[in-house]
C-alpha cells in the first residue's frame, strides 16, 4: 500500500469528502503530503470498486466516504507491516 493511500483510508474512519481528506493528510503529515484533486479522486474511485471505502451519504454535492470493515482490516494489517519493518530496522541501524 503506498503512504497516501494508507493516509486516505486512516482519514476515513470517521466519514469524510475529498477536501477534508487533503486537509487531514496535509495535517497529518505536517504537510509533507498535499495530495490533487486528481490523485485523490482517482484514490476514491479505486479504494471504492475494491471495497475498501463506501459513500456514506451526499451534502452540498459532495460525496462523503468512509472506511468499510475490509478497510479497516487493511489498515491494521498495514499497520502492523510498519511496525514489523521499523522494529526490524531499529534492530540493525
């Protein structure tokens, strides 16, 4: 899983529209990360056909999204791969 959409799956645990999400990653990684328009479109529409997110409800022509319970089983799976791979490297480095 690349790290923003890591960053856009842990945005959606509480439900969300696009703008919000580039606001929360951008804060979230102290603005390391400011994703497009295009990028995270594009990041919905795929999280969405593989069932990860789901539009929860529609406000002011904007969709809100949250996560699914494949996801959310995901995310934790993809958690715990970064903490395998930062204790295997504190190990060595």
């Amino acid at each position: 899983m690349t790290e923003t959409a890591f960053y856009i799956l842990l945005s959606l645990v509480a439900p969300q529209h696009g703008y919000a999400i580039i606001e929360n990653v951008s804060k979230m990684t102290k603005k390391r990360i400011v994703l497009g328009p295009g990028t995270i479109y594009g990041s919905l529409s795929k999280m969405k056909k593989d069932g990860l997110i789901e539009p929860v409800k529609e406000e002011n022509n904007r969709k809100i999204y949250q996560i699914t319970e494949l996801g959310l089983l995901i995310l934790k799976m993809e958690k715990d791969r970064i903490k395998e791979l930062y204790k295997n490297s504190k190990e060595v480095l």
